[in-house]
C-alpha cells in the first residue's frame, strides 16, 4: 500500500495545474492513508478530474462520488457548489483514496493549509512550483496542537466555529493513529463554550427562535466533545449527531 500511495502521488505531480499535494499521506505511512488534491480554479478541477476518469488507474467506484463527478462535468452542478466547495473522491488502482477538493477561496498553498484546524496536517507539495510548504511545527513525536495560522480559531463565530466542528473527526482518527491532540480538543471545547456565552442580540420571535436553536445544538457539541475528552473514543453515532447538529 505504502507503494502504490509513492505511485499515485509521482502521478498527481506530473500533471499541468494549479494546486497541491496534503493530507496524511505526507505523515508517517498508515495503511488507511488517503491523498488530498486541492485545485486553485474551477479550469483545473475539470483538468484533473478527466484525467483521473478517463484514466484506468483511477476508478470512481463510490455511486455517490460517481453521480457527484456526473452531476458537475455534464450538469455543472453541485450539491456545495453554492458554498464554494466541490469535492469528489476517486480510487488510485483500486488501493488508495484520491480526494479531489476545490474550494473558491483557495487560490494558493497557503490558503489551503492555513485553514486546516490540525497543526500536523499543515504541509502541502505545491504541484506548479514543486515546492512544499511545512506550517505543522511537528517534530515527529505524535504531539499535535491547533493550527496557530488558521483565524478562525482567533475571531469564532457562529458559522466559523459550526465549520469547525464537523472537522472534528480528524481528532478522532489521528488520536487512533497514535497522535496526542488533547491541545486541539480543548480548543475546541473553548470555541463551543464562547458560543454559549453569546448574548441573545435578536429583538424579533423568528431571531430569537434562531438564537435559542443555535444554544441548544452547541450545548449537546459541548457534551459530546467533553465525553470525547474523558473517553477517547466517540461513536459512529456521535460522529453523525456532530455533523447533523452543525
């Protein structure tokens, strides 16, 4: 697996766009590593996405990345496109997980990783220039902190810190992996908090429904992610109550 990962990479790496190389697979090699490609513009997203398609190493095997792949290339269409956000995933020689990612407000390497929300993830080969960008600060002893160069750890509000949240899964996954990110998990747990604090603003019955809504999914958040310190662990339930409620 190891291998075929060094494949799909060197393959990604010859290919004439804008946009760069992250994610696990640039850490130490763990067996469910997957490859993440962020393209800088819509042009290059279609580029790259005919060329995975239309070649036999890549496979789009998943129905629902197959009917998002379609949905885009002959409807232009896209259940996120109105956020700025298009992502379909492809399967390197049946082995390895491609994420193509596009998103409208990364136009360069630094935009990219500078909104990650884990600190050892923040390192990304820049395809263009061949160059790559380290921000991890990781010294290779499993000690993660929150990404310091992503602002909305910085200025929270509501829709940056619901955002935040559904990343949360990465915690998880890396902690499982052997990593120590309880830094990152207060963090979060300090955001959820500064959002109970907020005062109700809305002086109408339809902003102060809003206001009431927002206190009760960010206090069962603050529920889960304080079970998620004391336990390490939190289940697949947990995980999709957490997406759902932000």
């Amino acid at each position: 697996m190891k291998q075929q990962i060094k494949n799909a990479i060197a393959l990604i790496k010859k290919q004439p766009i804008n946009g760069c190389i992250t994610g696990s697979c640039l850490l130490e090699y763990f067996p469910d590593a997957d490859i993440d490609v962020f393209v800088y513009s819509e042009s290059d997203l279609n580029q790259l996405l005919f060329f995975m398609y239309y070649n036999p190493l890549f496979q789009c095997l998943d129905p629902l990345e197959k009917y998002k792949y379609e949905e885009y290339i002959k409807k232009g269409k896209s259940s996120l496109h109105k956020i700025g956000l298009i992502t379909v995933k492809m399967k390197f020689n049946l082995a390895v997980d491609v994420n193509v990612v596009y998103r409208k407000t990364n136009h360069n390497v630094f935009n990219v990783i500078s909104n990650f929300d884990l600190s050892i993830i923040c390192k990304a080969y820049d395809i263009k220039t061949g160059k790559t960008l380290d921000l991890s600060e990781y010294k290779g002893d499993k000690l993660g902190t929150w990404n310091k160069w992503n602002k909305a750890f910085y200025q929270p509000d509501i829709w940056d810190t619901k955002k935040m949240c559904r990343q949360f899964f990465r915690v998880a996954k890396y902690e499982e992996r052997g990593y120590n990110l309880i830094s990152v998990t207060n963090k979060y747990i300090e955001l959820v908090e500064q959002m109970l604090e907020l005062e109700n603003i809305y002086k109408t019955v339809r902003g102060n429904e809003f206001y009431l809504k927002i206190k009760e999914e960010f206090t069962l958040v603050l529920k889960i992610l304080k079970a998620y310190k004391k336990e390490k662990k939190i289940s697949p339930e947990g995980l999709n109550l957490l997406k759902t409620l932000v």
